[in-house]
C-alpha cells in the first residue's frame, strides 16, 4: 500500500497548500487500494483473520461526501487520517500473516 | 472577546486609516478552533477538524526557498495559526494579507493574536477586499518592479479561492497584470535605447527653464476645479462624429488633448486649453500651426524633442522613468511625479486631471477600440490604413451600445486602467461621451451634448492664462546650480566607468578564491568587503544613476538576478559574482553610449548644460 500512501501524502500536502488536486487520480487511487483491500481480506477470511471492512465501506462514503464538497480541509482530514489510517491497518495485518 | 476586539481595531486604524468595519455588528462568532464560514448556503471548514497543526505545517513547506527579503503575500487570514507560523518562522519579512471578508478580519481582530501583527506596522499590512480592493491594485503598483518582482512569494488559504471566487480572480488578475507591465516596461526601455536617452538628455536641458506637475496643479487653485467639467479628447476614430460640437464650449469647459488627437482638433478650430504629449516618438503637425503653438503642454522627460523645439508654450514636465534627473531636481525641492498609467497617453492626461482635482471628467474619441475598422481619427495621422481582419491579435469586447467592437490588448489594459482609477474615485463623475468604442466599465454614456448641457465657466477664467501665471520650478542661481551638476555628471562618466573596471579584477579574485575553496581566508573577506563598498557607492551615487538613464541587457539582467538565491553559501557567492560582473559591464556600456548620445544631442538641438 506504499505506492498508495505517498499519493495520499503528495495530495494532502497539496490541499493543505489550498494548491489544485486530481480529482480523477484520487478516484483511481481510492478504487484501486480499495481492489486490493478486497482481495487481500478474501485471503484473510481463508485464514480465519478479520478484518473491519464496514471501516472501508464508511470510508467510501466519506470520501464521496469529501470529493462532493470540494473543500480541501474535509477531504484531507479524509485522505490522511481515514483512509491512509485503513490501509496502514490492513498492511500491518498483511505483514502479519 | 469583545473588549479585544474593539482594542485591536483602534489599533489597526491607527495604522491603517482606511478601515471602516462595522465591528458594533460583531456578534460572537465561533473559535478558529471549529470554525465553518456559509457562503451561498454551503458551509466550508476553515481548520481541520482532526489536527490544524498538521495542516499549518505542511501549508508551512511552500515558504521553504523564503529568503530574509522576500514579501508574502497571503491571499486571506484563514486561521489565525497561519499567520501565527508565518511570523515566527520569518520575523523580519514583510507580510501583506489581502482578506476578502469583513467577517473574517473582525473575527481575527477579535483574537488575542492578532495584537502581535497590529503592533508591527512595518512589516505588516492588511488590505480589505469589497469596497476597498482598489487599494491592492495600487499597493501592486508600488510593489512590483524589475528588481523586486521575484521577490514576491504568494500563497492561498485553503477553500479561499472557492469562497471568495471573484476576490480570487481579482486578486491574481491585479498580480498578473502588473507583472505583464513590468515586463513590458523593460523590452521597451531597452528597445527604445539611445533615442530614448537622447530625448531624456534634450529635456533635462529644457525641463531646467520650465516647470513641473505640482506647479501646474497650485495655477488651477485658483479655479474650483470640483466645479469645472473637463473634456479630455483621445484620438479615437468616434472623434470625427463630435469634435466640431466642441467649439462652442470653448472657456465654458477645461479642454485637454492628448498629442494624437491635435490634429484632428485643429483641423476642427478646436483650440485645447492643454495638450498632453508624453511618447518619445509622436510628432503631430498641428503643434506647427499658430493657434497651437503656444498652448501650455505635458511633456514627460522622454517626450520627443522635435515637439518641444516646435512648441513655444509652458511646459510642465512629469518623469516616467529615470531616477537622475528626479534626484537631482529634488535637491532643489523640485519633485519630478509621474501620473500612474496603463501604456497609453491618455491614461496620463485622465491620471493629472484627477490628481488637479477635476471631479467631472467627460470621454471624446476614448474608443479604446476600432469601430468601422479604424485605429484612429481620419486626421489623426497620415495614410494609416485600416485593420487586417484576418489578423487574429483583434478581438470583441463589449461596445457602448451593448454589441460588439473589435480592439486588442494594448487597447484593453488602457481601458482596464481606466476601469480599475474610476472605481477608486467614487466621489467623481465619469462621462462616456465618445459616442462608440468599447464600453468603459464605471462610466455614464451619453452624448456630448447631453454631457456638457448647461456648462457654463461663470467666472470666465481663461484657463490658459491661468496655466501661464504658474510658477517656475528653478530660479536663475538655481537653475545655473543644476546645469553645474549635470555638466559635471556627464564629465564623470569615464571616471565612472573607470572605478567600474578597476572593479572586475576584485570580483575576477573572489571568483578564484571560491573556485580554490578559500571562501573563509583573509583575503576573500578583504575583497568582498570591497565589493560590498562598491555596491553600496553604486546604489547611492547620483552619477551612477546618470549610466542608467541607459538601460540596456545586462543591466536589466543584473538586476533580475539580484532575486536569485543559491542553495549553498558558495552558490550565493557565485551568484553575487556573476551579477556583479553582469553590472559592470552593463554599466560600462550604458556610459560609452551615454556619452556618444550625450555629444550627439547636444550638436544636433545645440544644447549647453
């Protein structure tokens, strides 16, 4: 999830700077750190591991909500301490098994 | 809250008069702390609701390349943990902060903090957006020059930009255009090199027997200019449609005419009370004729000597642009101005009849664009020809009448210019009398009838007479004091240019001492003293500032990189150098050129200093 949490950071950097983010970038980064969320917790679930997915599904309606509004502050309260919060989660439980 | 609120806000007007906020309006508002502005019916947040401090740190990377002279300039408050950061990372930068809500800068007022930035008026200033946005633009104009425009280090407030949307663009509009201008001004001076020179040279001689803006201003104060209509005549091709209606006005109205439009007001028997002539290469015939000839005239000290040799009249000089004759005028209590202007003439007649005080200011032939394809009056000047439509650089902007007419961009910053002066002069009036051309945002439109209906100088003060009763700047000692210095000046050049050169071998020396890696021996500490004594000499000295009056590339480049840091302390030293050899050798050219320009002007309009 590295590649995931340096755009995260490189993003929020920008809001905070109140300087333009791709939104369509973003996008890609939520639904493609979501994909493999989703194939890694198939594997849990194999090996009897839980993992909280309602946080994953909460969290895309957040960052729905976030990009709707277009305020920068919301959606880097979103990025840098929701969603890159769920997928340091989900790598230390992968780094686990 | 309230107490401090009202503390802090004498306070700021103290400093800054202008303000006029409606703080008794204030209620409490919420802490910074959770704190969400409505606009529109949508409700943005001003602060991170999990962790502000984070967010201000990493707001705070973009200030990382801020140097101990560079400006900041913040396009609103935001948090008061902004400003907060700013300040104690940058002590002794100078912070502007253009803030486009009321409501934001009471609630700032209202904190503890903003106590700090009140107190430190010298390097902090608060502009208002709304009703006192104008002030940016000319706090810009003052701001961004050659040697300060890579200076300026800009910066948003988050959400900013889509609250205060037309702020925004009117913020980074203002910025933008100033930052064209600057440009602009340095190709033209350089373009415009030795015939520029030579026109500077021939007015400084002649600007010695005559008078400046301020006198002209004090001979009108004896006509209640508040009261007096004034027509300014632009060479706009909808002159042709009214000018001759002008005539009957004649000493009802003060006429002024802008040097284009002579021609077409003497072919009409229209005779102006005062002609504005500034550009260094138009010469209109109509100066020749007789009923001209001796009309009070504006000149600047670029203006085009053939005029001036022609014209017989008073003149009353203003300076756009060189620094030595401003300075050497001013030891004698004589101030040089230069009225404000967007690129075009009559920017700078429209600029002295605001600051003589006119309040009533009507527009012929300000077309500022080229209806029936025209550039200009038919008699404006000889075979001009029409537009090439096929020419993309033409565009519409909206006409007078609601249409479309076709102009271009120098046309457009004229008109911006004149938009951007009627709004800061609400308490004037503004009549679009031109009767076509672009519309002209802050103007009534009528015709020039309408417009001057009822005009009538009740005191029959004949303006010129009163324009000629003006003071001299200079009387005869004094004047004969000033030709001293500028014949001396001129006498220095080699002298000048002399210490220059003396200087390449100290800056050639560090050079080498760096490349050696010896930047911290006695010898390297012994030279760069003497250049930082030779940039101080060359910053202060009057003769110095004559090689100026040449600005040529490397000079221009010089001053450009003076706005370049290096990483390292080696880098900056290399830079210093580099510059410095850049300036020198700027400044020996511009004194060979001077002096050849010099000789020249002076053989050809037998000139004595």
């Amino acid at each position: 999830m590295d590649k995931y949490i340096d755009l995260i950071d490189e993003n929020c950097k920008l809001l905070w700077q109140a300087k333009a983010v791709d939104e369509v970038e973003l996008i890609n980064m939520i639904n493609g750190s979501t994909e493999e969320m989703m194939e890694g917790v198939k594997k849990m679930l194999s090996l009897g591991i839980q993992f909280p997915v309602q946080y994953v599904t909460d969290g895309l309606r957040h960052f729905e909500e976030a990009i709707q509004s277009q305020d920068n502050y919301k959606l880097a309260d979103f990025l840098c301490f929701e969603w890159k919060e769920i997928l340091t989660v989900y790598d230390e439980i992968i780094a686990e098994m | 809250m309230k107490e401090m609120l009202k503390k802090n806000y004498e306070k700021l007007i103290e400093t800054q008069k202008k303000f006029d906020l409606k703080i008794e309006a204030y209620k409490d508002y919420q802490d910074f702390d959770e704190y969400k502005y409505v606009s529109d019916g949508k409700e943005w947040n001003l602060f991170s609701e999990v962790d502000m401090d984070r967010a201000v740190d990493a707001w705070m990377e973009q200030f990382d390349k801020v140097q101990y002279d560079t400006i900041l300039l913040l396009f609103g408050i935001g948090h008061y943990k902004y400003l907060n950061s700013l300040r104690s990372r940058f002590p002794d930068n100078a912070i502007i902060v253009y803030e486009p809500s009321e409501e934001m800068m009471i609630k700032f007022l209202a904190h503890k903090e903003a106590e700090y930035f009140l107190e430190d008026n010298q390097n902090f200033h608060f502009i208002l957006g709304g009703k006192r946005k104008a002030d940016f633009s000319e706090l810009m104009s003052a701001l961004v020059a050659t040697n300060t425009k890579d200076k300026i280090c800009i910066a948003n407030i988050p959400n900013y930009s889509k609250i205060f949307s037309d702020d925004f663009m009117f913020f980074y509009k203002i910025i933008n255009e100033r930052y064209e201008m600057v440009q602009v001004n340095e190709k033209t001076l350089i373009e415009q090199g030795a015939e520029r020179v030579g026109n500077i040279i021939y007015n400084m001689r002649h600007m010695v027997d005559e008078s400046g803006l301020d006198e002209l201003k004090v001979a009108m104060e004896n006509l209640e200019t508040e009261d007096c209509t004034v027509v300014l005549i632009a060479a706009g091709p909808s002159l042709d449609k009214n000018i001759r209606e002008l005539k009957e006005y004649k000493n009802k109205v003060f006429i002024v005419c802008v040097d284009a439009a002579l021609n077409t007001a003497v072919k009409n028997d229209i005779i102006p009370d005062l002609i504005v002539s500034v550009d260094p290469y138009v010469y209109t015939k109509a100066i020749e004729s007789d009923s001209i000839i001796g009309v009070p005239l504006v000149a600047d000290l670029v203006s085009n000597p053939k005029l001036l040799e022609v014209h017989k009249g008073r003149v009353f000089y203003q300076c756009s642009n060189a620094d030595y004759p401003r300075r050497v005028m001013r030891d004698y209590g004589a101030e040089l101005l230069n009225m404000p202007h967007g690129g075009s003439v009559a920017n700078v007649a429209f600029s002295l009849l605001l600051f003589m005080g006119f309040k009533r200011i009507v527009f012929i032939g300000q077309d500022l664009a080229y209806p029936g394809n025209q550039f200009h009056a038919k008699d404006a000047f000889e075979n001009e020809g029409e537009l090439d439509l096929n020419d993309n650089k033409y565009f519409y902007v909206e006409s007078i009448d609601g249409g479309k007419v076709l102009t271009e961009t120098n046309m457009n910053v004229y008109r911006k210019f004149f938009e951007n002066h009627i709004k800061r002069h609400p308490d004037c009036t503004f009549i679009d009398a031109t009767e076509g051309g672009a519309f002209i945002e802050g103007t009534e439109i009528m015709t020039l009838r309408e417009a001057l209906d009822g005009c009538d100088n009740l005191d029959g003060i004949g303006f010129t007479e009163l324009i000629n009763n003006a003071n001299y700047w200079l009387d005869d000692e004094q004047k004969e004091s000033v030709l001293d210095e500028m014949r001396s000046s001129y006498e220095n050049i080699n002298a000048q240019t002399n210490k220059m050169r003396n200087m390449i071998s100290v800056y050639k020396k560090l050079g080498k001492l760096l490349k050696e890696e010896k930047y911290c021996s006695k010898e390297f500490a012994k030279n760069y003293k003497k250049v930082t004594a030779f940039n101080e000499y060359v910053e202060n000295n009057r003769d110095v500032m004559l090689l100026e009056l040449f600005t040529n590339g490397a000079l221009v480049e010089c001053f450009n990189s003076l706005s370049e840091y290096g990483e390292t302390h080696k880098e900056e030293i290399d830079i210093i150098i580099n510059s410095g050899l850049n300036m020198i050798k700027g400044y020996i050219d511009a004194g060979e050129e001077l002096k050849e320009v010099w000789k020249e002007t002076c053989d050809k309009y037998k000139l004595q200093f």
